[in-house]
C-alpha cells in the first residue's frame, strides 16, 4: 500500500512530504486508520533534541483522528471498520500497570511508544526506495494519510464531530486536562498554578475552570497569557520578579497544586515556593538537565511527581473532555490551526516561533 507522509531523516533536516510503502496490513489486535487529522505534538519535535533515543529516518506524529478501514479482527473486534477514532499512546495491556489502569506507565510505554521502530518491525515501512523507516512513533507515526496501530489505543467517537479536530485530544489535551481531573482531582475550593501556557497548559487551565479550580498562568508571552485569561486563569508574566510571591497572593497563601510544563529549573522552584503546606508539583516535560532544589522547596508536606498522558485511560477520559467540549467548557479547537501535510515544516517554524498553540496537519485526497 502505497501513500504520502512526512519523513523526519536526522535531526538536522526537515520534514520530506514523500510516498512510503506499507508492507503490511493490520495484524490481529491492529487496525489501519485513514487519517483525517493529526496535531503537532511538542513531543515530535524534540525528537530533534534526543541525541539519537528515537530511530531515525522515522514517521513521527501521535496526535491522530481518523476511520478504521481495515481490521486485522474482522468485524466482531472492539474496534470496527467505519468507526471513527481518536488515537492516544500506545500500552502493552498485560503488565501490572495496565492492568491497575495505569497504562500511561506501562511497563513497556518507552520501547512502544518512543525507542522501538525499524528493528522491531524491519520493512513493514519503506521509502520509495525499500529504506527502511521506524514506522511506530507513539504506536501511531501518523503523520501520513494513513497509520497502522493497535486497536488497544483507538478512542471511537461518534462520527457527527468535526474528526479532524480531535487528533490533540489523544496527547497533548489529555495530558493538561488529565493532570488536573485525573492526577490532582482538583474541584471547587482548589487552586492551581500552571507555568506554561502552551497547548497543555492551556488545557489544564480550561479543565480547572471547569470544575471549578482558581488557577494562575505563567507565561513569558503576552498573547499566551491572554488566551489563559480568556480561559479563566489569571495571568501573571514570568518575566517580572517575585513570581512565587505573586502567586501566593492569587491562590489565598500558597497553591495547592502547581503543574510544570516547561522543564525550567528556576520556575519549578518557583512553583515549589508557591505551593501551601502539603502541595504537589505535577511535572509533564521531560528534564534535560540536573534538577537542583532550592533549600526549603520540599519542607511541610510539599512534593513532585512527574505526569506521563495525564495519568489517563484514554478510552474514559477521551470521551469525558469530549462531553466537556460540547458543553462549551473545554475549547481546546480554540488553539488549533490547520495545514495541509505538505506544509509540514511551515507547521513546525510556527510552533517553534510561539505563533501557533497546536498545529495540525490535514493530509489531502491526493495523499492517498
């Protein structure tokens, strides 16, 4: 089967928009999705920044949406042809993790999900040419007019939603949304400091509006603090002094919960001298550098856990945000600009120069 991706070759090279051979179809427990969308992920593009950890050349993306047309199940799998679908990561569902329904930390998420690739799937996709290329980032490598991927990590969803929309809702959605509603539990009487308010951190801040958390936002970035606001937070500039201070004084003595999403060793500090007795600091991107803590930032009940997807069962929280988006209380399209897969690389300089919260890419007809 033959259809067009972008293929990310080395780390210093752009995307190639370029015909790719599937050898393959879906294998029992698999199915093939056409894709219909798929959001830009900060995630793909750090694959840049991570010293050879993931395969290359590769297919990344794992923000996808797309229809099942084709099943290695037949009809009677869990997953059906025609159904439309969110894809989110991928999980082993055998592992004491999954099976305590905590896939997001299966015991296999990094070999699945991010260092797996070519050698474990060798030929099942080619260049033109027959080069092999890593065909499973995040289970998904759907940057492409169509993905092979386990059913175990498609969300069906009903068909009259815009589906091309939906792809974030599988990673980057997930992740804010879920730190707030799944990790921290948060509910009326919380409060809340999200430092980043990229696109899961803009998430986080519209599930804690909706249920009803007080929350700040942190941000350098005027036009980021002022989509936070639009969405409930009170935007405080991470630019000015005295950020922990200003924060106590915006969540009545101290935060109970703050959540990271920039990996700055200062602003983490920052969160934890912000934090009341006993509050948790969720961290969601991966530390590059050495963490040091500042002296006290742990005192009196205070701590750290890392995130991975929001803590999430795709298949329950999924379907939940979407109830929250009809509802009007989760606008994470607010966010979304839409390009043509060809325009790959014109995606990723936006998103790299802050002009664009979540890209995503529309494969067109001529893709397939």
């Amino acid at each position: 089967m033959k259809f067009r991706a972008a293929v990310l070759r080395s780390p210093d090279t752009p995307f190639t928009v370029e015909e790719v051979v599937l050898g393959a179809g879906p294998a029992p427990g698999e199915i093939l999705v056409e894709i219909a969308g798929c959001g830009m992920c900060r995630t793909d593009l750090a694959v840049r920044r991570s010293a050879g950890r993931t395969p290359l050349p590769a297919v990344l993306g794992h923000e996808g949406a797309g229809v099942v047309v084709a099943s290695g199940d037949g009809p009677d799998g869990a997953v059906a042809v025609g159904d439309h679908v969110v894809l989110s990561f991928d999980s082993c569902g055998r592992c004491r993790n999954c099976r305590g329904a905590a896939p997001a930390h299966c015991d296999s998420f990094a070999s699945l999900n991010l260092f797996g690739g070519r050698d474990e799937h060798p030929r099942r996709l080619t260049d033109a040419t027959g080069g092999a290329l890593a065909p499973r980032f995040f289970g998904q490598s759907s940057f492409a007019a169509y993905a092979l991927v386990t059913a175990r990590n498609a969300v069906p969803v009903d068909p009259a939603l815009p589906l091309e929309l939906l792809g974030p809702l599988g990673c980057s959605v997930l992740t804010g949304a879920g730190a707030v509603l799944n990790t921290f539990r948060a509910g009326p009487g919380d409060t809340l400091a999200v430092l980043g308010a990229g696109a899961v951190g803009l998430a986080a801040v519209m599930a804690a509006t909706a249920a009803g958390v007080r929350t700040v936002a942190v941000d350098t970035r005027p036009a980021r603090l002022e989509l936070a606001e639009r969405f409930g937070a009170v935007p405080l500039s991470a630019s000015k002094a005295g950020l922990a201070e200003r924060i106590r004084r915006r969540t009545d003595g101290g935060a109970q919960y703050a959540l990271d999403t920039t990996a700055s060793a200062p602003l983490i500090n920052d969160a934890l001298r912000a934090l009341r007795p006993t509050g948790t600091l969720g961290l969601v991107a991966r530390l590059n550098t050495p963490l040091a803590l500042e002296v006290g930032t742990l005192d009196r009940g205070r701590g750290i856990r890392h995130i991975c997807e929001g803590d999430a069962v795709p298949g329950l929280l999924v379907p939940r945000l979407i109830g929250l988006w009809r509802a009007g209380r989760l606008p994470f399209d607010e966010l979304i600009r839409t390009y043509p897969l060809a325009d790959v690389n014109e995606a990723e300089r936006d998103c790299e120069a802050g002009r664009v919260v979540k890209p995503v890419l529309l494969p067109e007809r001529g893709d397939r």
